[in-house]
C-alpha cells in the first residue's frame, strides 16, 4: 500500500543538525496519521508522499518549516523567587502572559541558566533556529480506520491515544504555569 490520504505511516527516524550532529534516534517507531492532521511536519509527509514499507530518506529541514527562527525576544529574565522551587536547568513552565498581551498564547518557557537571585528563560523550541535532517525509514504502511480518520490520530498499538476526555484540550496542564513578563 503507497503512502496517501487516510495511510497510517510507521517509520523509525534520526534527527540529525545540518552537521549531521545527532539529536534524537527513534528508540520506538513513530506512527502517524498522514494527510495533513499536523501529526508530524508537513515536509515529512511532502517527501513519504506515494511511497512505501522499505522506503528510506534523508531530508532536510529548514527552521522556517520545523521548529521556527530563533527569536531573542523570547529570553526573558526573571527573578528566582516567581518560580517553584527547587529548580533546574532544563525544566520546563508555561508561561502566560500578562494581561495587557491578551493576543500572544502561552508559550512553553525552558530554564537555560540560574544566577543567585535571577533566572533566564527561554521561550524559543529547543530545536528553533536549528536546520533539521531526518533520515526516515518507513516500516508499514496500513489504511486507517474509519475511527482514526475522524479523530485525526493513530489508535492501537503504537498510537500514543490515551482516553479522549484530553484530546480537544491539546497538552495543556503537563506544565505549571508560571507568570512571564
Ligand atoms: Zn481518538
């Protein structure tokens, strides 16, 4: 079966920089819904197009289509006593932001450096700003059910669909919400 509309897709997958520095390695495969669900990047599903099981490609992604321009507006510096203690280089909060910035959604907020009494987030994905290679290999192919069509997502084994109270909601609530100003 090719690659189409309505095909669920599992393939493993390198995530390489444009140096081919590795950032990821699928540990299990990834599965997705393909035709535009914005289960995985656009351009993934661009280069898988017509395709099938024994595929293999390498492509390269630039930040404007993956993960976004790093952008310097979004480091901000905060003082250590607005956020939860203890804390660690590497989490992760959601910022939401003041009232008078009622237009800009909450943004996922990374904390890259601690000093005494200040803390610097990052607002920026960890891979923005970063031209991406992956190397895909599609595993299988199969046509999804009527289910998974009208949901938008891959069910089953290596779905990742949990109950679908969630579903609508997005991932908010997997981070605490902190005040960015
Ligand atoms: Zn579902």
């Amino acid at each position: 079966m090719k690659i189409a509309q309505n095909a669920v897709v599992t393939l493993n997958y390198t995530l390489s920089d444009a140096q081919n520095n590795l950032i990821e390695e699928s540990r299990e495969p990834m599965v997705y819904l393909h035709g535009g669900y914005n289960n995985t990047l656009p351009k993934i599903e661009e280069a898988l197009e017509g395709q099938q099981a024994g595929y293999k490609v390498t492509i390269q992604v630039e930040p404007e289509d993956a993960f976004g321009e790093y952008d310097p507006e979004l480091v901000k510096i905060e003082d250590r006593k607005l956020l939860p203690t203890p804390l660690e280089l590497g989490m992760q909060f959601e910022g939401s932001p003041e009232a008078d910035d009622e237009q800009q959604e909450s943004l996922i907020f990374t904390v890259t450096e601690i000093a005494d009494d200040k803390v610097v987030l990052d607002g920026n994905h960890p891979l923005a700003g970063i031209a991406l290679r992956f190397s895909l290999d599609v595993v299988e192919v199969r046509a999804a059910s009527d289910e998974e069509v009208a949901h938008g997502h891959v069910h089953g084994a290596h779905g990742h669909h949990h109950g679908h109270d969630d579903d609508e909601e997005g991932d908010d609530g997997e981070f605490r919400s902190i005040p960015v100003h």
